[in-house]
C-alpha cells in the first residue's frame, strides 16, 4: 500500500518540541523521594500531586489485555479528545478534508467544524454498510482521515471486515476505526491488526462496556510513529489522577466486566425479541452494540409518549436512512420490563 505518515502530518506539527513537564523529566520507580520540582501543594490527600502525564501503570494493563505495547497506546479525556487529537495533528484547517459515513457519530460532523475541516459525506448502503467505490470516488490527496463506526452508533451493526480491508489498503489518509462498542461484538477488535496496516488507528472507550462514562477515559491504538505524532501536542496533564486509579482498578478486573456484558447481551436478545411484538415497529435492527435501533409508525409522538411513562430513549429519526427510527439502550433486566411494559400498552 502507499502509505506515507510523514506526508499526511502537518508541517507546524512535525517540527514541533512537546512540552516537557517536571514528571516527564524525573519518573517514580517507587522509591520513597521527596518531590519539590512540580511547585505543588506538598501536604497528601491522594490528589496534590500532578498524575503521571503517560499514564504508564494504566496502559501496561491495557497493553497486555490487547496483546500490543504501551506505546501503541494513547489515552485521552474521552474519546472525543483522542479523535480530536487526530484532526490537529494531521489536518490542515481550510485546507484538508475528512470522509464519515452517515449514518453515524455525530461528533466527527463537530470535529470537522472547530477545526474548520471539510467533512465529505458518502451515505451508508440500505444494509447500513459503505460503498467503497464512491467512498474512494470523493477522496483526494488532501483526504487525511476516514471515519467508520463498527459497531455503528446509531444503526448497531458492525461494518463488513472485507470491506474495511478494501479502504485501509486503498486510502491514502489515516483509516479510524471506533470500536466504541466492539465489546458487545463477536467480531475480532482491529487492534489486532495494527501491524498489517500502518494507517489504521482503532479507538476505544471505558464509557460502555466498562460502564465508567462519568470519568471521561477514551482509548487511541496505533502504531507506535503515529502514537508518538499524538504524543507531541496532547496536553501534559490531559487524564487527572482520580481518572487513572479509577480505570486501572476497573480493568483489572475484566471478570466483572465480562459478567455485565454478558447479561447485557441476554437482554439485549430479551428486548430484540419483546420489541418484534410491538404493533407499531415495523423492523427491528440486528445489533452487534449495546443497544437497538428500531422504525415505528411515528418516532416523535412514540418518543414523546414514553417520556410521558418516565422512559427516555432517542429518536434518531432526522439522521441519514433513519427516518422514523428510536435506538434503545439496552438497561438492566428491571429498566427493560419497565420499557416493554410502556411499548406494549401504547395505542
């Protein structure tokens, strides 16, 4: 494939010299010192002193979990700013572009926009899967990053693996794919094939699956040149203390997440099933996520009356091929009778 980082990075970025902060200059081995380069309170209550700016007990973690190395591994304050990062370091604003294939997150639409990056939209097939030929047909020398969902929010289907293969050899830019919900997937991550193709970046998060949404913990993997182009203009301090003791304590226990990923599975099948009964559903989506997509007759009064019920689900009827549809986070067993019980008495 033709490949190139160096040409795809921009120019200001490339000569840029991060900035270096007192616990990049000196790093704990554990042993006992007294601490007076950072200029911080020195009175102990957990958080007075600065977090470890690379995060290193938390991505070692992580790294032996994906089979891959910490420096494949960038951290962010939610996934947003990790795809942030991305626009800043490889898009020039007024100059480059981006693709997305609607319907999907809308975060890279607002992306596109702060960073003042033209968003080239290919609409998704009626199986909710990419046209490679005219995705292929809109790019050009200045396309810089590629964005697909899989499994995609807010249809709930992973994106075919042929087809994916297709755009990594193909596009010439960075290929990111957010597996934001990949752990509700039988499909195998992409992480795994990171040194098959030196443009592919896949992004996780901990807000789903590790049900830790309110500390703010998204995932970048890639290869080790384009991790270290992100290292260059992250802030210093970007994922805080309480953050890092939170998630570390969280994945090392991957027994516990899997027993919630697996009840949510079975009721993910429960609601699938209940939802198939509903007089007003007309189809019900295949889900490889954490949640439902399903058209009714009228998603705003069918919205507007749950909400009435105390239940509150998102229409998704103004996205792309989503007319009259509403995406169901799949709840707990109680949250999930509560909803049937609402859907099947509304006439």
């Amino acid at each position: 494939m033709n490949f190139d980082l160096d040409k795809i990075t921009r120019e200001n970025v490339k000569g840029l010299k991060p900035y270096s902060s007192a616990r990049d200059e000196y790093v704990s081995d554990g042993s006992t010192m007294v601490f007076l380069d950072a200029n911080e309170n020195p009175f102990e209550n957990g958080t007075n002193r600065y977090p470890d700016p690379q995060q290193r007990s938390l991505k070692a973690v992580l790294a032996a979990q994906k089979g891959i190395q910490e420096g494949n591994i960038l951290l962010g304050n939610g996934s947003d700013e990790v795809l942030d990062l991305l626009f800043r370091a490889f898009c020039e604003p007024a100059k480059d572009n981006i693709i997305t294939l609607p319907p999907t997150y809308g975060m890279y639409q607002v992306l596109s926009g702060i960073n003042s990056v033209e968003n080239r939209t290919v609409l998704l097939d009626a199986d909710f899967q990419p046209n490679v030929d005219a995705i292929l047909a809109v790019a050009d020398n200045n396309s810089k990053l590629m964005f697909l969902c899989s499994p995609n929010n807010p249809t709930g289907n992973g994106i075919s693996t042929q087809k994916i293969s297709r755009l990594l050899t193909a596009f010439k830019g960075l290929v990111v794919i957010d597996e934001a919900y990949i752990d509700f997937s039988t499909e195998e991550s992409w992480v795994s094939k990171l040194s098959e193709y030196p443009n592919l970046v896949v992004t996780q998060t901990l807000s789903k699956a590790y049900g830790m949404a309110g500390i703010r913990l998204g995932m970048c993997m890639a290869s080790t040149e384009i991790i270290a182009v992100l290292n260059k203009i992250k802030p210093p301090y970007n994922v805080n203390e309480l953050t890092q003791q939170s998630a570390l304590q969280r994945v090392s226990d991957p027994k516990a997440v899997q027993q919630e990923v697996n009840l949510i599975l079975g009721e993910r099948q429960r609601l699938h099933t209940a939802l198939e009964t509903v007089s007003f559903v007309s189809k019900v989506y295949p889900s490889d996520a954490n949640f439902i997509l399903a058209k009714v007759d009228n998603a705003t009064l069918r919205y507007n009356q749950l909400v009435d019920q105390g239940i509150v689900v998102r229409n998704r009827t103004t996205q792309p091929l989503c007319e009259n549809t509403m995406r169901f986070t799949v709840g707990t067993p109680e949250e999930n009778k509560k909803l049937i019980t609402a859907l099947t008495s509304l006439v």
